[in-house]
C-alpha cells in the first residue's frame, strides 16, 4: 500500500488511523495516536502533558 502521507514515508500506526478517519469523512478532532477525541479531551490532556514537562524542568529534570 502506498503511504498517504505528505513525505511519501510509511504510515506509522498513528498515520494509519488518522488517515482512516479522515478518509471516511470524519472531521472532528484526532490526537497525536491518531484517535478520535473530543476538544475538551484533546485540550485536558495538552494541559496535563504540559503540566507534567513543566514540573520535571522545575525539577531539573530532561524532559521527552
């Protein structure tokens, strides 16, 4: 199967859902595992990852 993505690379797992979705007509928010999510999820799960790298820098510690 040919890549669907921009860089002609092959589909990860994540790629491959969130061209699935897109390709069946849905429109709504996906997240970063290429999943259907809603805004509220997808925005609370930004804050917490944002929460979680602040406080290791605070920490000292490297983050992702």
């Amino acid at each position: 199967m040919a890549s669907r993505r921009p860089d002609g690379q092959p589909e990860s797992e994540a790629d491959t859902r969130f061209f699935d979705l897109r390709d069946g007509g849905y429109t709504g928010w996906i997240d970063q595992d290429g999943y259907a999510t809603t805004e509220d999820e997808f925005r609370a799960r930004y804050e917490r990852e944002c929460d979680e790298a602040w406080a290791q820098l605070q920490a000292g510690q490297e983050t992702r």
